[in-house]
C-alpha cells in the first residue's frame, strides 16, 4: 500500500524527512559513540546479517551505486516497496538494493564470507549501528540504535573511544546522506510529476501491485545520481 497518494502528501514526506534530517544534524556524535562503546557489538562472522532473511535489502547511495556498477551492474535491482504510483501505472522508487540469490544470500555472499568484503558497500559498513528514528516525547526525532540487538554477533566487547567515535560518525553521516537521497528523489518527483502532467493514483499503484505479486512485468522508474531509470521488473527479480 503506497503511503503518498496526493502531490501535496510528497511535499509533506519532503518535509517529514527534512525535519528527520535536521533532528539527525544535531544529534550529537559523542551520545551515539557512548552507547557504541556500552553494547559493546562484536561481529563473530556468522553473515546473518547478508541474508533477506534477516535483513530484507541492502539499499546502495549512489556512490555504492557507482561502485557496484564497476563490479557486477547485474547485483542491481530496483528497491521493493515502490514509493509511488502515476496513474498510467509507473512505479517510482529511490534508489538500488543488492540482489540475492534464491535461497536469500546477498549475491555477494560466499559462504559465510563476503567475497568483495574490502570494496562492501556504506551500509554493510556501518551495520549494525544505522539508526531507527522515532518521534520523542519532545516533538522532535530520536535516535536509536542497534539493529538486530541479541540476534547475531557479541556484545560488551572493548572498543576504543577513538573507534566508537569513527564508528558513530560513519553511521550519522550514511543517515543524512540516507534522507538527503530520499529528499532528493521525492523533491525530482514533483518536478517531473508535474511537468509531465503525472498523479499519483493509489487504486491504479493497487492494480499494479496485484499485477506485480501475480508475476506480470512492471515498470519501475528507479531514481539514481539525479535522474530516473527505466526498468522493467518482476517478482523473480526478488
Ligand atoms: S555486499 Fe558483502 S557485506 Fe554487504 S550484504 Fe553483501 S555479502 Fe554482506
């Protein structure tokens, strides 16, 4: 079901996700750093997290984008959960996931160990530190962290502070650069949405969906570097 059905509901998602931006700026590095440095996560190589099982999709920044491309531009897919829905049935989505292989692996995944592991994407980087936003008591975003707590990995390992601070810089500068992308995707859609005379129709994104999840071919308009893709796509894709 598509959350944005009204041109005025994109700028309102724009301005949700400016305020989360704004929220994240001001979080201050040296409290993510702390609880960093209190849970104390150590990876123990399971690659639990390299799995849809555990994890969905690894959504790439355009950079990881660019980087993929160079590798294998065939691990590229366009992000499930399409955003938007014209009423010609377009659907437009922000960006690229990782594809994985049928039993649910990362395509990069070998075993239990990632076979491009120096070149691995900002995401597989900084996880599991990306954060979780939820409104607080104060009207203003929080910020949470860690993801899959107690499922994967040890904890209360020693980390220097020097890391934990490397680490929670990492993690707050994917975010904004995470939002700014989103920001960027629903801002070109209402430019493009209006000059091409486009609407986003929420009975039409249905119809396309029940199409999609019977197997049918969709188009998917992937935003990247600035511009949108063309695809088309089925549900074996994923
Ligand atoms: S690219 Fe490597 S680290 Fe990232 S999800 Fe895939 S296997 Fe895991």
């Amino acid at each position: 079901m598509p959350s944005i059905t009204t041109l005025r509901g994109i700028t309102e998602k724009i301005e949700d996700l400016s305020r989360q931006r704004d929220d994240l700026v001001r979080f201050p590095d040296e409290e993510l750093a702390g609880i960093i440095r209190d849970v104390g996560f150590s990876c123990t190589g399971c690659a639990r997290c390299c799995t849809r099982e555990f994890n969905g999709h690894v959504f790439l920044l355009d950079d990881d984008v660019e980087q993929c491309m160079r590798i294998d531009a065939g691990a590229l897919i366009p992000a499930p959960g399409f955003e938007l829905c014209d009423q010609h049935g377009n659907f437009y989505v922000s960006g690229y996931v990782l594809r994985c292989r049928e039993d649910g692996d990362c395509i990069f995944l070998e075993g239990t160990r990632c076979r491009i592991y120096a070149q691995r994407f900002r995401i597989c980087r900084i996880y599991p530190y990306m954060l979780h936003r939820e409104w607080g008591d104060d009207g203003r975003y929080e910020w949470r962290q860690i993801a899959g707590l107690n499922e994967h990995g040890e904890y209360h390992a020693h980390l220097s502070a020097g890391e934990c601070r490397r680490i929670a810089a990492e993690t707050i500068s994917y975010e904004k650069d995470f939002l700014e992308k989103e920001i960027a995707f629903y801002t070109f859609c209402t430019a493009f949405f209006k000059e091409h005379n486009l609407r986003p129709v929420r009975k039409v994104y249905d119809q396309q969906m029940r199409r999609f999840q019977h197997g049918e071919a969709v188009t998917v308009y992937v935003f990247d570097r600035g511009a949108l893709k063309r695809h088309r796509v089925t549900r074996d894709a994923y």
